[in-house]
C-alpha cells in the first residue's frame, strides 16, 4: 500500500493531487487545500509516479477526508516531543 504514497493522482487525463496516505481501503489525496478520502477500488491504474482513478463522489470523499484529518492530526503531548529529542 505504501507504493500508493507521493505519486500524482490523476482522475482520467486530468491531475487532481498529489496521494498522502493510505487509510482504512482508502486513498488520500491532497488536492489544493482539501483532503479527499477515495476508496482503493477506484483506482484503474497505477504508474511509477501516478495514479488513475475513475471518477468518484467528490463530496463523500471529502467528508472521509475530513476525517482523516481529524484522526490523524492529533496534537503531539510534551511528552511525546520529549521522547523524540525536542526539548
């Protein structure tokens, strides 16, 4: 799955983002300052450095998206900075 991460997504001919990360039998993609969450089955190709989809529910896959982005962006304790050398 990590073979998805940092490649240009494309949906048919046209560039659509940039792949983040790939969460849950999703994709994410960064497209402009929005987060799309696009389920995995809606990939029709990929390449060394893109990726196909099919079209998708752009709408439904920024909800997702949105989610990720709660989830994912969590604050990071003192604690944690501490762990990993930033004091």
């Amino acid at each position: 799955m990590h073979d998805l991460v940092c490649k240009f997504v494309y949906i048919g001919d046209k560039e659509f983002g940039e792949s983040v990360d790939v969460h849950k039998n999703r994709v994410i993609v960064k497209s402009g300052t929005k987060f799309y969450a696009i389920p995995l089955d809606l990939i029709v190709k990929t390449e060394k450095e893109k990726i196909i989809l099919k079209e998708f529910d752009k709408k439904e896959a920024e909800l997702e998206g949105k989610k990720w982005v709660k989830e994912k962006s969590k604050p990071v304790s003192l604690e944690e900075l501490k762990k990993y050398g930033f004091e």
